[in-house]
C-alpha cells in the first residue's frame, strides 16, 4: 500500500515529506526505523478535514466574552487554538470579568434598589 507523502493519512492535510508528524493532527508520520505506522485511520480520498470549532481562535474568545463566559473555559482548554500559557491567561481573565460582573450586580441591587426601599420603610 502506497500513501500519498503530500498528504496526512488521517485528516488529508497537506504535509511535508520531511516531517515526522502532521501538523494538523499530530499523528506519527514515520516509525524510527522507517515504514508506516500501525493503526492509522485513513481519510478517504477527496476529504479534507474540517478542524474543530474549538481550534478557531476568534471564536473561542467571542464564546468566552460575548456568548457564554465561563461555560465556554472547557472549549477553551479542549482547543488548539491557543498555548498552554494563553489558556491560563484567557482563563484567569474570564474568571476576573465574571467575579466583576457578579459584583457590579450585586451593588446595582443593595445601593439602587434595597436602599431606597429601607429609606421609604417598605423593608
């Protein structure tokens, strides 16, 4: 069996012929003592892969700021899109925005709402 040495075996990205693993998907490319690896699924021919929403940069940060906040932190860690050193930061930075948030609520309802209720005697 013969494979295509432009093309990953398993996702069909294209590759360079000296690379030892895909770039894409990271699998194997070439044993130590040359050959094919075992085990490797095939794509079939004419696919490409498309890569996970997760490995998209941009969306990750809108789901983490705009859509989801701290539900959207495992999209985060699951992804490629960003270094093991830039997760913890996003991380760290979602968690600060998300603790400010819930305190600005929390004043909004003590200092605007129950306090001028206590002023007027209703509570």
């Amino acid at each position: 069996m013969t494979r295509d040495n432009t093309k990953c075996p398993r996702c069909g990205i294209e590759i360079d012929p000296a690379d030892n693993f895909c770039r894409h998907c990271g699998i194997p490319l070439k044993r130590p003592h040359g050959g094919e690896p075992a085990g490797v699924p095939i794509m079939a021919a004419g696919r490409t892969a498309r890569p996970a929403p997760s490995d998209n940069p941009w969306l990750v940060l809108i789901m983490l700021f705009c859509v989801l906040g701290p539900f959207a932190l495992p999209m985060l860690w699951r992804g490629q899109a960003f270094s093991r050193r830039w997760k913890w930061i996003w991380t760290l930075v979602t968690i600060a925005i998300t603790v400010l948030i819930c305190w600005l609520l929390w004043y909004m309802v003590v200092k605007m709402i129950l306090e001028p209720l206590q002023q007027l005697r209703l509570i």
